[in-house]
C-alpha cells in the first residue's frame, strides 16, 4: 500500500479508476479514459486499478460498485463516484483541481 501512497500523492490531480476485465460497465470506460488522459497531458494523471488484482487496496477503500472513480491531489480524496461517466465530465472535474 506504500506504492498506493506514492501514486497519490501528487500535486497534480490523480483519477483513479477501478475496474475488472469481466465488468462490462468498467471495460467501456476504457476508450473514455485514455481520452481524458489525453486531454490532460501531463497537468494529471490517470491510473486504472484491477480489483482482482488488488482486493486488499480495495476493500481498503470500500469498492462496492464498478468503475469506482476517485480523484486525489495531494494524498488527499477530493472527489469519489461510482458508475460510468464521459470523458467532458471527468474532465471538467478534474480541470476544478489543476
């Protein structure tokens, strides 16, 4: 979980997605994801977490729902939602943090 705090923990807004290969609703933000990604260039970052991958990060951070979308600056949880989002939303939102 210390590469977890590391990954957060920057001054640029992180979108973390979390998702699994066998969630239809979480491989269809896939495409949106790498638009928003390349939207922001490098003022932010976007990072997909598989949760069967990493149950303990999330069951740490209460993932119930898929995608889960959480943005954090600083360390910090500015922002958490869960279902499908587009790519004009998140990057309205993630522009609020820039």
């Amino acid at each position: 979980m210390s590469k977890f705090g590391e990954l957060i923990d920057l001054n640029i807004p992180v979108l973390l997605d979390f998702y699994a290969e066998w969630n239809e609703h979480s491989t269809s933000m896939h495409p949106v994801l790498r638009d928003v990604a390349a939207a922001l260039g490098d003022k932010g970052k976007v990072i997909k977490i598989d949760v069967d991958k990493n149950k303990e990060l999330s069951q740490a951070l209460r993932i119930k729902g898929l995608p889960t979308l959480m943005i954090y600056k600083k360390g910090e949880m500015v922002w958490r939602q869960s279902g499908e989002q587009d790519a004009n939303t998140l990057i309205g939102i993630l522009n609020e943090y820039l």
